[in-house]
C-alpha cells in the first residue's frame, strides 16, 4: 500500500512540473539554461520517462520559487492544517492561500507600517490582478491612474501595466489577492437583483469598487 503511495505521488511530479513551467511562461530551452539540466532531461521528468530525484527537483524549486513539498506534492499524514509559510519580498509579507499549480493563485498581503510612505517604483510583469483590500488604506499606481482604496473596497487590473501597491498613509495594509495569467481573470458574481452593481469595463484601468465582491 505504502509503495502504491509513493508512486502515486512520484507519478504526479511531471504533470505539476509541466503545469509550473507554462505558468510562468517558460520554455524548456530556456529552463535548461537556467538550471543546466539537460532540454532533454527535463522533458522526460515533465512527461514521467525519467523519474525525480533530489538532484533534478532542487533547481527546479529554486526556479519556480516553491518549497520541496510543495513540487513533490507529498500527501501529509496525520495533520489536517493547512500549513501556510510566508514569503517575504520587497519588504512585504505574502502568505499562499492556494497550493495548486497553474491557474489562479490566492495571497493575503501585509505591508507593513512605515514612519513615512515609500514613493511608488511601478513594475510590469504577464497577468491579471485582483484584490481586496482587508485593513489599512491602500494606494494602487496603474499607468497614470493613482487611487486610494480603504477597507473593503476591491479592484482588478492587467499587470502588464506599470503598476505598484503600498501603503497610502503610512500605516499597515492587508489585503486578499488573486492573481492568475494574461486572459485568467477572477469572475465575481454580484445579486442579479441589485440595481447598484458596478457596471463590467472594457478599458486596460483599474476597476474598483465600494462593496466586497462587487470588483468585476
């Protein structure tokens, strides 16, 4: 029985590799230069002609920026809670609220509070954004739009655009986001009875809204 979990749990390795690889957008020449696997190597373990080893996963988890657990996909025994591991970049704190690879992933977001708000530094990057926003005051940088979103109000963006989240006052912020590839957007149902629901846009700026799933 143990035997047919591991294998299981091996047989599940190439298929979550793969998955990885297109979501970020990466080819497998390119994956090869970057870790000096062989382009040959890595199609074999994507496609489970070649089974995993320690050797081959290591590099590709630093790539990918996830734990060794997490690209092994290993089955945890005997805890049923949900073990979240922060990461922290740019000075800010993201904790994984999604463990599947590929498709939309889920972050909770905390800036942190500063004697004085940082300038905005926008960044580009392939994707679709959304977010809202749980405490604090957040200023959201899109193109040239600037706008301040207090407490449960929510907004969505293409992160092909100059773009850039921080603090608007100061203080702490926290926030939900989810952020999925270009053309991989969030749906958010709004009551079909509501007479006050947001209008859907169809321009590239941000959309925003006063009530908690109405960002759409």
């Amino acid at each position: 029985m143990e035997r047919k979990l591991d294998d299981d749990v091996l047989d599940a390795v190439g298929p979550r590799l793969r998955a990885l690889r297109r979501d970020r957008g990466i080819t497998l020449a390119g994956l090869a230069a970057t870790t000096g696997v062989s382009e040959s190597t890595l199609s074999r373990l994507e496609s489970g002609r070649r089974r995993p080893s320690l050797e081959l996963l290591l590099p590709l988890a630093r790539i990918y920026d996830v734990p060794l657990d997490d690209l092994v996909g290993a089955p945890r025994t005997g805890d049923p809670r949900i073990h979240l591991t922060p990461i922290r970049r740019f000075g800010m704190t993201f904790v994984p609220l999604s463990r599947r690879p590929g498709g939309v992933h889920a972050f909770k977001m905390i800036i942190p509070a500063r004697p004085e708000p940082l300038e905005p530094t926008p960044q580009t990057h392939e994707g679709f954004e959304w977010l809202y926003v749980l405490g604090g005051r957040l200023r959201l940088v899109t193109g040239e739009r600037d706008l301040t979103l207090p407490p449960g109000e929510a907004a969505e963006f293409d992160t092909s655009l100059p773009h850039w989240l921080g603090s608007a006052d100061g203080g702490a912020v926290e926030l939900l986001i989810l952020f999925g590839l270009q053309g991989v957007r969030a749906h958010v149902r709004s009551d079909p009875q509501r007479t006050d629901a947001v209008p859907q846009r169809t321009d590239d700026a941000p959309q925003r809204s006063d009530r908690a799933g109405g960002g759409r």
